[in-house]
C-alpha cells in the first residue's frame, strides 16, 4: 500500500513523517516533523503518521503513546496513520511483517536475492580501493557461490549469531535494474 496515494486526490500534496519509538521524542524528529507538517499544509495537502517499530528490542508501544501525545502537544497535528485513521494498526510497520515476508519470499523464489557471509571488516578490506566519500561499494563476493559454498558458510554466521545479509543481484546494476526488478515482483514483467 502506498500511504502517500490512498484517498488522494491526484497532485494532491501528502506530507509524512515516520518516527522510531525507541524513546522520548528528540530535537531532530521535531524539525523532520515540521518540516513535513509545513510542506504539506503550506500547499493544502495532508500529514501521514507511520510509526516505525520494526525493532522489537528498541521499540515500545509506550514510546509511540508518548511519541503520538508530544506531536498533538506541539501543535504537530497529521490527517491520516497511527491513532487517527480507522485501520490505524496498518500504519504500524510491525503489523505489516506478513506483507514484507510475502514479497520477500517471491523475490527468494525468484531468485533474485542471495546470502551474503561477508562480515564488516571484510566488506571494507575488500572495498578499500574503491571507498569513495564515504559510502562502501559491494564487491558481490557472495553473488555467485555454488549452493555447497552456501551451505558450508551458513554455520559460521549462525555461530556468531548473526543471520546472513540478504543482498538484491539488481542492485550492482544500477537504479534501471532496481526499477526493472520491482516491476518484475509486482507482477509487470517476466522473470526467466
Ligand atoms: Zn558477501
């Protein structure tokens, strides 16, 4: 569900702000707050709220109450989302995992996604001749291992606890490839 297309009339202006509840409301979520409630009110528009809690060790419901009770407080009032539309719950990302799990499980079945056990201080040796401003690039060390490869690298990470990264075989392509790949799992283009 697109938030910014429901119930909008088209061109319609919809501003929205999605705060993580993982405490008390800070400076930085105020200006981002009123940033979006200005733009959207200045041009006639709407303010979506959807509450971030996709970390369920960060973030509480009782972070969001108190989120939601400081915005009204400040005047930072939005026309849509968490505690004010009727199906409020939907516009909590943590009650939309079964959708996200849907998608993914496509993408899997695809084949589109791949395991990646490449730890952080591999991605950066890996990466050093290519850091630029800051950002890392993926060399796609994972991309191609055989199935065996998989298999036998899976325990590792499972012994640090820590699950394998996910990585899209669009992404190394480029945004074209990205737009072309969300195309594909919506539904608009075969995949072989
Ligand atoms: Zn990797």
């Amino acid at each position: 569900m697109l938030l910014e297309k429901q119930n909008s009339p088209a061109g319609a202006v919809v501003g929205r702000f999605a705060p993580t509840p993982s405490g008390f409301l800070h400076l930085g979520n105020v200006f981002c707050s009123l940033l979006a409630w200005l733009y959207a009110k200045s041009r006639g528009g709407k303010l979506v709220l959807r509450i971030e809690d996709l970390d369920p060790q960060r973030c509480t419901r009782q972070s969001a109450d108190q989120l939601a009770g400081d915005l009204e407080w400040l005047g930072l009032t939005w026309d849509e989302g968490a505690y004010v539309s009727a199906d409020s719950e939907s516009y909590f990302q943590s009650q939309r995992s079964a959708i996200y799990a849907h998608y993914f499980a496509q993408l899997q079945e695809q084949g589109l996604i791949y395991p990646c056990f490449c730890s952080r201080s591999e991605l950066h040796a890996a990466e050093a001749p290519h850091l630029s401003d800051g950002r890392i690039i993926y060399a796609g060390t994972c991309r191609h291992l055989t199935q065996e490869r998989r298999r036998a690298k899976a325990p590792t990470r499972a012994t640090a606890s820590m699950m394998a990264t996910m990585r899209a075989k669009a992404l190394s392509w480029g945004w074209k490839a990205v737009t072309l790949l969300c195309a594909a799992v919506m539904g608009f283009l075969p995949i072989n």
